[in-house]
C-alpha cells in the first residue's frame, strides 16, 4: 500500500481485552503513524465490514472461525493475526510444549527444554503412583485444556498423595524445578523479543518438603509487576539481583518458537533450573497475553502493525540496531471448518490474589 495511506486495523477482543490492550497511549501513537484501530461490531458479520487491512483478534468458537474464513476468501491481501488452528495448538498443554522440544536450536553452553511431565485422564491413573513413578514430590497439577479461561488457569503445587484428592481429571501432572523464585516471561511480537522478571513460588527444599502436606492452590503468581516494590515477597525473591538469560540465546528460541507454532503474538514462560545454573525450561506459552504489562509495549505494536500494513517502522526510521525490524508470519493455509468446536472462552487476564508458600 501507499505509504501516505492511512492503514486500518480491525480488532476483535472481549471487553476486558479490549480494556487492557487498547489504551489510549496506543490509539494515539498508531494514530500518528497512518495507522487507524477499529473495532469490530460482533453484533454483525464480519465481511460486512471494513476493509480491514489486518483483523486482530483473540476470539474462539465455531462462527467467528467461518466468519474469519469468509472474510480471508473476500479480502486475500488482509491479514489475520492470527490462524485460529495456530492458536488452538496452544489449548493443549501437552501440544503446546510439544513445539519446544522440536526446536533445533545450536545454544552453546545454555540448554533448554521442557519439565517431565504426564498427562492424567482419570482417577485410577491420578491414583496409581506406579503410573508416573517417575515424577517426585512436589508436583505441579495443571488442567490440560489452556484456553485463557479463569478455569484453565487454576493449578496447584502437589506436596504428597493427600494433595491428590481435590484434583479433577482430565489434568497434567509436571515436576517442580526449584528455580530460585524467578520466572522470566518472554514476549513476542512478530520478531521482537522482550524477556522481563516476574516473582514465582520459592524453591521447596527436601527438608521442608517433609513438613508439607496436600497441596497449595495458586494463580497466575507471577503477576506482581516490577512496581511493587514494597511487597516482602518480592523482595524475598531478591529479584533486582537475578540475572537475565542470554538475549541471543532466549531470542533464537522465541525465533524457533514462532516459526514453529506460527503464531506473531505471544508470550512464554521460562525458569532457570537451579540445580544446572545453564539450563532453562520453558513451562508455558500463552497467545495474545497482556502486552500492556510490558514496557513500551506501544512503540512495540505500532511497529507491527505498521509492518502489516506496509508502512515504515518507528524501529526502521530510527535505524536502531537493538530491534529487528518486525515481520509477519503468513496465515495458514487451513480448512478452518474442521477445527474442533469450541465456546467463547474468558481472556483469562484476571488477577487472583495467590497463597504465597514459605520455605
């Protein structure tokens, strides 16, 4: 497109979405570089409406599929961001992890992977510790579906057999790797690559593993932003002091990572295993997570959006080194009618307030 055209960005979310990510600082800056945000009318069809240059979205369900369908048939130089089949990759979570143990990555001295991990279908299985003998206490409970919903959120650290009683199959079971109380969340948005600190549950000793029973349940834990300084937990982390990992090393898998998956915008989460100080495990990934939370995350979309739009990046008139200049992975090219059905699920973005574990 023109450059002096004005680029038009349609975008989908649930309200508490829409309330998060569209803030005004972002209207305005997107605004000053050509490009326009609007929302889309969900009390109509989508190829009514327009044109759309980019449909942005993160809603799930049988009609918005066909309808995103229809629209990519009528409008082939529209993008969508993103595949809906990429996406529902990610509401499995044994399918989601699947993608970082297919990465081909040479790292040097750093090592990544995954936690051991199995998934339980029924209570004759949750029951039978010959059946994951190979996982120790403590043990993460997670549900296996992830699709951003309060429910898919709601996990629970596993201390001995008596914590087994209150979990519901169909569930995953993963080991807890001490970790030194720091999860580091990366973001991705097309090529760009923001790794930030995040508070998570200590590390649980063998010996203070013994005075522990049932389990603990907890939420989103690593929510507490780098602003809250005055919470004793935070500092317990000694967070300020915990190294990142290597740029180079977490962006060639982030890089992997998007390829593979297909998917531009998303985070992940990642822990160093304390017992290997180089080795890393990837224990989540998220789509469409709450970018707002990260720094200059307006500067950060606009970039995107202008590249999907064709227009020049703020990165690319500065000519920074530190950013690449974004770029867009191109929609699949899917039957997105043989997609498993599935409801309109939450953004699963709410803050719960979590136990907090002492060791």
């Amino acid at each position: 497109m023109a450059d002096d055209k004005r680029g038009v960005v349609g975008y989908a979310l649930l309200p508490k979405k829409q309330q998060s990510f569209i803030q005004d600082s972002l209207l305005s800056l997107c605004k000053s570089r050509g490009i326009d945000l609007v929302r889309i009318d969900q009390d109509r069809r989508l190829i009514d409406q327009g044109p759309f240059d980019c449909v942005l979205h993160k809603m799930y369900g049988d009609d918005w599929r066909k309808q995103l369908e229809e629209f990519q048939i009528e409008n082939p130089n529209s993008t969508i961001i993103d595949s809906p089949l990429s996406i529902e990759r990610l509401h499995n979570r044994i399918s989601m992890l699947q993608a970082v143990s297919e990465l081909k990555i040479e790292s040097g001295t750093d090592t990544f992977g995954i936690p051991k991990q199995i998934v339980i279908y029924d209570k004759d299985t949750l029951f039978d510790r010959q059946a994951w003998e190979f996982l120790k206490y403590p043990v993460i409970a997670k549900p296996l579906i992830a699709d951003g919903s309060a429910k898919s959120h709601k996990m629970a650290l596993i201390f001995n057999h008596e914590g087994l009683n209150k979990l519901r199959p169909p569930i995953v079971l993963q080991e807890f790797v001490n970790h030194g109380g720091v999860i580091f969340k990366v973001y991705v948005v097309g090529e760009f690559v923001k790794c930030v600190k995040r508070k998570s549950l200590p590390d649980v000793s063998e010996e203070k593993l013994k005075s522990l029973e049932g389990s603990l349940p907890f939420s989103q834990v690593s929510n507490l932003t780098s602003d809250d300084r005055n919470d004793k937990y935070y500092k317990l982390m000694d967070l300020e002091e915990t190294e990142l990992p290597p740029q180079s090393f977490i962006t060639d898998i982030a890089r992997g990572l998007r390829r593979g998956l297909k998917l531009n915008l998303f985070n992940f989460d990642v822990i160093r295993d304390a017992r290997i100080g180089n080795r890393y495990l990837v224990i989540d990934i998220n789509y469409f997570p709450g970018y707002a939370k990260m720094p200059g995350y307006e500067t950060v979309l606009t970039d995107f959006f202008c590249d999907v739009v064709g227009k020049k990046s703020l990165s690319e008139e500065k000519e920074k080194g530190g950013v690449d200049k974004l770029q867009v992975v191109p929609n699949c090219d899917v039957d997105l009618t043989k997609i498993a059905s599935k409801t309109c699920c939450s953004d699963g973005e709410e803050k719960e307030k979590s136990p907090v574990l002492q060791v």
